[in-house]
C-alpha cells in the first residue's frame, strides 16, 4: 500500500529501510523523500515506521553475550 503518493513510498519501501536502519521519519524523507512534498503522508508515515520498528524487534537475535 502507498503511503506516500507524491514519492511512490509503499510500506515495502519504509520496511526495507527501517532493515537498514532508519528510525525516524526524518530519517525515511532523507532515504525514501516520504513526507517532502505536500507534507498529508507524515502521520502515516510515522505510523508505518513504527509498524516495522514493531516487526524488527520481534525477528531480531539479540547477542548473548558480547566479547570485550
Ligand atoms: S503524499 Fe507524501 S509528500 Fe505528499
């Protein structure tokens, strides 16, 4: 689905770059341009962004122990 009709942002879009590390909406207008034209996507893009932080967390192996 579009979140953002301006840039042709989907959800797919804004989940593949939360995998590469974006986590502010900031951060997806510098990477995807989301939220730069008219401004109406933002919300749903905070939304979507938080969608997929949500899902990240959830499939990530944490270390267990970490070498030092
Ligand atoms: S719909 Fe995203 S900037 Fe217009």
């Amino acid at each position: 689905m579009y979140v953002c009709i301006c840039n042709n942002v989907t959800e797919r879009d804004i989940e593949q770059a939360v995998r590469e590390g974006a986590r502010t909406v900031d951060c997806l207008a510098d990477r995807l341009a989301v939220s730069t034209c008219c401004g109406q996507c933002r919300c749903y893009a905070e939304e979507s962004l938080q969608s997929a932080l949500g899902t990240l967390d959830g499939s990530e192996e944490l270390p267990l122990a970490v070498a030092v």
